[in-house]
C-alpha cells in the first residue's frame, strides 16, 4: 500500500520541479510511511510513498524496466501477482524482485491496457513512458483505491496547462497557485446520494479516476477509456443448495488465501457481524500463527457490539483487541477524521475506525482483511428486502404488508409497531417509481433532499445520477434489486464504505485494508446464487448455512446490526471549542455555497432540542454541514500543509532517477517530513 502523487506541467520551472513534488508526497506521508522516491521528466514528475508489504527490501518506487523507459508508482496490491508472474515468465519476462509493482509493470509491457481485466487486485497506479511521454493511469474495477486528478490542459482563463493527479486531493495543495473551491452542484449530488459519484469530488476542478477505468495523458490531452463495467449478471449455478453452499465457501476460502499474501503480519477487522467473523473464520483456517482481530467498543450501549465480537473472538481462539470510543473521543477527532476523508460525511461512524487504525497501527499491524463487499454482494442490506417489498407492494394483503415492514429494520425503533400503519402510507406512496431507474433508493434519497436545502443554489440533485443510470449499458434491463446493487456497488460503497469509513481511515496511520468479499470471483459466486435458493427475505441464508458448525450458533442466527456510531447528539453534549469556531455566524458566511439562514436554523435546533425530537434528516444534514465547515476551514480557506506537511522529524526522500534534458538550477535534495498520526 501507498500513496502516489504527481504532475505534467510543461511551464513549471524545472528548477522548481523537485520541491513541488517532494512537497506533494509530504502531504500524503501517511500513507507510506516506510519510504519515499520520486521520478523527474522533462515537464513532470510522479512519485510515491511507500508502505512496505511485500518484498519490503525490493521493492521500492518509482520502479523502472531495465532499460528505464517505462517507469511506475503503484498504489495498493496485486492479489494474483503469483500467477500473473508465472505466466509473464512463461512468455519470456524476466523479474528482478518479488514485488506485484514489479509483475504488474511487466503485464502493462505485455499487454498494455489489456492487463487490467487480468489484475485481481486494489490499485491505483501511474506509468510514464519516457519514450513516447505519454502518462497512463489506472484504477481498479471497484474502486477500493482512490485516484483523484486535476485536468487544467483544456479551456482559456487562468488555466496553466497543469494536469495533477494523487491518491488525496490535499497533495495538490502544495502545487503553485492551486486553490480550493467547494463545488455546489457536487455537493448537492453528495447530499442526496450520500456519496459523491464515481467521478467526482466536492471541489471545483478535481474528479476521480472511475473505478474499471484508465486514462491517458500526453501531448496536451487525456482521453479516458473503460476497461470493465460492473457485472451483476451471471450464468444461474446449476448444482444444488448444498453444492452452492459449497461452491460459495470455497470462492470465498481461496479469496482470504490470496489476499494473506503478505511478508507482514495480516490482522483481521473483527465487528461480531456474519461477514467479518466469516473472514477471521477463513483466515484462522489458512494461519499458521495465532490471529490478531481488532474492533471497536462504544460506552453507549446502544451502538456497542461488544459482546457478540468476543463470542467470536473466543469460539477462533483469536488473539482479540479492542478500543471503547466515547461520545468525547467522536467528537474532538472529527476534524482530523474529516480532513482524512476529504469529504462531507452523513454519520459519524468512520470516526471511530480512524482511532481503530491508530490503535492497530501501534499494535504493529500494517495490514488488515475486512468484511466489506459482504452486503452488496449477497444482498445483506434491508435495503435489498424493502426493495422486494414496494416492488410487490399491490400483490401483498394488508397483513403480509405489516408484517413485511416489521421484518425490515429491526434495529431501527422508527420500524416498531407503533409506526407500521404510517410506514405503510409511505410505502404506498413509493410502491410506484417516481425517479427513473432509482426506484430502490427513492426512499434513502429523501433525506438528502432536506440536506440539499443547506445549498443556496436549489438544482436537481439527482440530475447527474439519473444521467449516469441513464448512458451505462444494460442498466434498464436490470431488476429492481440488481439496480439496487448497482446503485450500492457505484455509490455507496466505493464513495463511502471504502473510502471515508475505510481505507481513508486505515491509511491515515499507515495501515493497509484488503476486502475478501471484492473479489470478481466471489461477486460472480454471489450473482450466480442470489436468489435462486431462498426468496431473499432471509439475511444472506446461502453465507449462513455455507458456514454452520464453523461459527457460534448465536452468531448466525443473530439479525444484522449495522454498524453505526452515535450521530449529531455528540456534538451538543461536548460542545468542543471548534464548533463555535466553524459554525459560527461569521464563518457561516463564509462558505460560499451555502445559505446561511437555513445553516443556523438548522444549528439551533440541533443543539436546543431534544434527541428525540431531531429527525433523522436532521441529524444527517448537520454532519453534512459540519464536515462542509471543516472542509471549508482546513482546503478552502486554511493555510495548513501549503507547500509542507504537518508532522515531527524527517526523512530524506530518494531521488529515483532524473530524466530530464533541462534540470534547471541545481538544489540540495528535500526532506520530507514524517506526517501527523505516523509513529
């Protein structure tokens, strides 16, 4: 795992060039901790910092081919780089190292863009050929690393010809004159979806790469191209529900070996759900030694997991950590937290997970498996049930439709008795699709209309959404659940789950996340057996009869609790000394995009009212506009980490190898620094 950063700046000074990108890379030191390097070419430069994992001796970056033409910084891992070695050898390659950087360089020599299909892994990755001084990049087909750039080579103004790209946007704070400008149409998008979209950011300028996707840079132009769309079709499993069940354990068993590929140790994300305990179950059987779990405690009783996490720790005799957060700990780390995430956040649970990665990362684990994947590929989330449920709304009696609704949300008192016959009005009236192609998410996605409020410009939220639902092949021949997984896959989880609440977490203390249940094997696996061994009404049956007798008998039968962290009431009860600070009237007024009328409004009840009383719209457009507050404060209008990183002590970075014809002034060599939250 790394953190990789760069430009293509023809009118950059060259004398310049070293600083800048030393200064970039000083900015994502948390990332990598272990070492740095970078690579100058006339006009560019592109480096990486490093966390070490495998052949932590040889495998550093920027690495190049023997005949220094074709030069990579690589991000993340290779999972199959066993295999793609083996059949690179096989057609004449010869390898210098152990590492995947090294494989995946020469299946890029090989193949060209042809080898992304081939590459199982969680990348994001650069390559420069000096030759021809084009610059490829590269995502992988889910999304699981980040790659975000800056495309300032098209249009007049004030545009210098710039083409940046990082693994975090704030590594382009230290490139001149680059400013931050939040993006009010992206953000009302990020309200009403909850996540931005798989191309986007909540700044001006800035977007993502798309997960399955690559991109080319040279001559003054990009052209991005995509190498896999999502797959949720596939030919139905044939055997029987025993041998589906079979079928599944092995997918998944040969997906945890794989990824406990590691000269580290691998340690296990343990939150006493079905998915995480089923990892931790594989990933006992395939260790030698005695896992390590870790997972997070909560002193409010009603977001504490505590007891079914040490079941399962005891029943795999796993050597078991925790954390206990307060509301306390949540609400003085958010900043930090959401400086991390570079994003505007609709919960607060991804808080916790970055003191969970701190703790990990001072038990000396750099790596861990995790369980995500597990719902949207299985169809674990209610959202999947409620989706089966409106769509057969007018065929259901009065009594199976109670029932139905009862069965939905057990975790959510708003889904009790009481409430039935009004949830049932509603279901009514969303049984019909009223947005094109999102008829799953209509229900989610009101929501975030009252948060879009916060904006001062009032556009449809949605348009943007509905439009890429509207261009991707095949989308309106889906079912109703497999556009609700679609939905999850491109959204949700790559825009959130992966990012905000996990490797932006993991990451920020240098801790590397590998997600089993993200394989194409084990996403094919799941297509080709939902559904067609139970009606979906049971939460991911196949998963639980495919490990009975392997786990605590509590913990299968036990109902799904999402992990959830508490919400906008911390922020009331601390009171911590930024708040006044970021929300004030002042500096409300500040954030251009939005309205601050309907912000104080919004502020005063949250922190006059009762819980109870707050809605919970209400609750999440407050953590929309704080974490747009902070973002604000720290991109916008802060000064912090221009052109260095906060931190204590320093490295010298290694200079890789300069490639230019015209180096510009001579200067001694940079020190990056050691960023805040590495020990």
């Amino acid at each position: 795992m790394c953190g990789i950063a760069g430009f293509v700046s023809p009118s950059l000074d060259a004398g310049a060039a070293p600083e800048v990108i030393t200064s970039m890379l000083s900015l994502i030191r948390h990332r990598g901790p272990d070492e740095a390097g970078y690579y100058l070419g006339d006009g560019m430069a592109m480096g990486t910092v490093r966390l070490a994992v495998i052949d932590i001796s040889h495998g550093a970056q920027p690495m190049a081919d023997p005949e220094e033409r074709h030069w990579i910084c690589f991000n993340g891992e290779l999972y199959n780089y066993v295999e793609l070695r083996e059949e690179l050898r096989g057609l004449g390659h010869r390898f210098r190292t152990r590492s995947d950087t090294e494989v995946f360089l020469r299946a890029w020599m090989q193949w060209g863009p042809g080898c992304l299909p081939r590459c199982n892994g969680a990348f994001a990755v650069a390559i420069r050929d000096a030759v021809s001084g084009d610059l490829f990049l590269a995502r992988d087909r889910f999304g699981k690393r980040p790659l975000f750039y800056a495309d300032r080579t098209r249009g007049g103004g004030d545009r210098d010809g710039a083409f940046l790209f990082a693994s975090e946007m704030k590594a382009f704070q230290a490139f001149p004159d680059f400013r931050f400008e939040l993006d009010p149409a992206e953000l009302a998008s990020t309200f009403a979806a909850w996540t931005p979209l798989p191309d986007r950011s909540p700044f001006l300028g800035i977007r993502q790469l798309p997960m399955g996707s690559w991109m080319v840079v040279g001559g003054g132009r990009t052209s991005l191209h995509h190498y896999e769309e999502l797959a949720l079709e596939a030919p139905p499993f044939t055997g029987t529900a025993r041998d589906a069940e079979h079928f599944v354990r092995e997918t998944l068993r040969q997906s945890v070996e794989m990824r406990l590929r590691s000269d580290v140790e691998v340690g296990v994300y343990l939150s006493g759900g079905l998915d995480s305990s089923i990892v931790t179950r594989l990933t006992t059987d395939l260790s030698s030694h005695e896992v390590r779990t870790f997972s997070v405690q909560f002193e409010e009783a009603a977001f504490d997991e505590s007891g079914s996490q040490q079941v399962v720790a005891s029943h795999l005799r796993t050597l078991h950590s925790s954390i206990t957060v307060s509301g306390a700990d949540i609400a003085r780390t958010f900043p930090s937290a959401v400086y991390h995430a570079e994003v505007p956040a609709f919960r607060t649970a991804f808080v916790p997970m970055y003191l969970l990665a701190r703790h990990v990362r001072d038990a000396g684990i750099r790596v861990v498996l995790t369980g995500e994947g597990a719902d949207e590929a299985f169809l674990g989330y209610s959202l999947f049930r409620e989706t089966l449920v409106r769509a057969e709304w007018n065929e259901l009696s009065d009594a199976e439709r109670m029932k139905r609704i009862g069965n939905l949300h057990p975790e959510l008192s708003h889904f009790g008795p009481a409430n039935r016959a009004r949830l049932a009005g509603l279901f009514e009236q969303f049984s019909v699709e009223r947005l094109p192609g999102l008829f799953s998410h209509e229900l989610r996605y009101q929501n975030g209309r009252f948060a879009a409020r916060l904006l001062k410009r009032r556009e449809d939220p949605f348009a943007d959404l509905l439009a890429l639902t509207g261009t991707t092949p095949g989308y309106a021949g889906l079912s109703a659940v497999q556009k609700a997984q679609w939905l999850e896959y491109k959204t949700l989880l790559p825009g959130y789950l992966l990012s905000t609440q996990g490797e932006r977490m993991s990451l920020a203390h240098g801790v590397e996340n590998r997600c089993p249940f993200l394989d194409p094997a084990v996403v094919r696996a799941a297509a080709s057996v939902n559904l067609r061994f139970d009606d979906g009404f049971e939460e991911k049956a196949i998963l639980k009869r495919a490990f009975h007798g392997e786990l605590p008998e509590s913990s299968l039968k036990r109902r799904k609790q999402p992990y959830r962290a508490p919400g906008a009431s911390v922020f009331k009860e601390q009171r911590p000394d930024y708040l006044d600070l970021i929300l004030s009237d002042a500096e409300l007024a500040k954030i251009d995009c939005v309205d601050p009328v309907f912000a104080r409004r919004l502020v005063t009840k949250i922190m006059t009212t009762p819980d109870r009383q707050i809605s919970t719209k209400e609750d999440q457009a407050f953590l929309y506009l704080l974490s747009t507050a902070v973002l604000n404060h720290r991109f916008v209008r802060g000064r912090e980490g221009r052109r260095s990183a906060p931190g204590r002590g320093g490295m010298h970075i290694r200079t890789v190898h300069d490639h230019r014809k015209n180096r510009g002034p001579e200067s001694s060599r940079p020190v990056l620094p050691r960023a805040e939250g590495v020990r």
